[in-house]
C-alpha cells in the first residue's frame, strides 16, 4: 500500500519531486510513494489514478516551492482545472498527515493567500528541504514519516530468539526444570511479541504524530 503521496507542480519543483521520490523509496521500500509522473501508466484514467493513490495513502508531502502559492491564485481566479488544487484539497479532508515541504526560497503559505478549501495548509507544520543539506534533510523526513515495518524481518528475529532461548533453556536447567524453564521462555516471547507488535503498529501509524 502507498504509504506516501507527493503533491507537486512540474513547473515549480519537477525536479525535486523525482529527486525526492527516488531518495524516499530508497529508505522506505519500493512501491511505498505515489509520484504521478512514475506511477500512472499510460493510458491510465489521471484523476481514478489520484483518487485511488490518495485513498490509500498515509501522509501526503505537498511541495511548495517559489511560485506555488502564485499558481494556486492564478488557476482559482481564472477558474482553471488545478490538479495539484484537487489534490492538496482532498489531503485535507482526509485523516491523513499533510506535510508542506518548503524548497529553495518558498515562503510558508498564508491562510488568507489560499483557497478555502486549502486554508488549513497553512495550519501545518511545515519542513524545509534545502539543496545544500539534502541527504541529511530527507534523513530527518524519513524519521518524521516513520519507516516502515518488515514484517519478515520479525519473523526471522523471532525465530532466532526462540532458538536461541530453546538451547538456553535446554544446556542451562536440569531436566526436571526444562518444564518451569519453557513457562518462563513462554512468557519472555509473548512479551517480545508484544513489544514487537506495538512498534510495527506505530511504525505504520507513521512514526509520531
């Protein structure tokens, strides 16, 4: 499942936007981000392809760079079809967290320069990605996002602990102990798996919120 959708302008930061979705998939797992330009085929229905992305998406990084803002004013004015309006808007509406990603000299939006319906963009807290810092930048992204958690990567560290708890118990316990020693391995794993099952749920949850 998508857990990350990227709202951008191909005019204003196209080409962060593949940066950043090369450098997010890279940490978080293929298939993990929805960038329109990779993802919709052709011959894809455009807007059934973002409806669908967005639905499934946990958080959703709107970029804003130096004309965003000026774009957004221009196309509400003149009534034009804005995708990344439509997109933005729907983020919104959804309990999703909605992160604006500041690049190069972007200012933070102001309420009263938006839409209604994208008011409450600038309510959000907002991260800035600068060039100049960019691996450490998307570093810090990747921690406020919250990577994901590999199931099977559990399943093996279960599986090394059971054994090496099973032959613990084996050499270190005389034999008319092994029974007590199994009800206590018992409980070490259930607690493990209960640890381990709480940070997955948070990892999915997406980090903090």
């Amino acid at each position: 499942m998508t857990r990350v959708f990227i709202s951008y302008r191909r005019g204003d930061t196209g080409p962060e936007a593949g940066r950043l979705a090369d450098a997010l998939q890279q940490r978080l797992g293929k298939g993990a981000v929805f960038r329109d330009l990779a993802a919709i085929h052709p011959g894809d229905d455009f807007e059934t392809a973002l409806a669908e992305a967005l639905g499934q998406c946990r958080q959703a990084l709107v970029l804003i760079g130096p004309g965003w803002v000026a774009e957004v004013q221009r196309r509400a004015a003149e009534s034009e079809k804005d995708f990344v309006h439509m997109e933005v808007a729907a983020a919104l509406g959804r309990p999703v967290r909605v992160i604006p990603v500041l690049l190069r000299e972007a200012a933070v939006p102001r309420a009263e320069d938006l839409p209604p319906d994208l008011a409450a963009l600038a309510r959000r807290q907002v991260f800035r990605l600068r060039d100049e810092a960019w691996e450490a930048d998307v570093d810090r992204l990747v921690a406020a996002l919250g990577r994901p958690y590999r199931w099977a990567l559990l399943a093996v560290r279960a599986g090394a602990a059971l054994a090496l708890s099973v032959l613990a118990v084996r050499f270190a316990l005389p034999e008319a102990s092994i029974g007590e020693g199994r009800l206590i391995l018992g409980g070490l794993l259930l607690a493990y798996g209960a640890g381990e099952g709480a940070w997955a749920w948070r990892s999915r949850r997406g980090g903090r919120d």
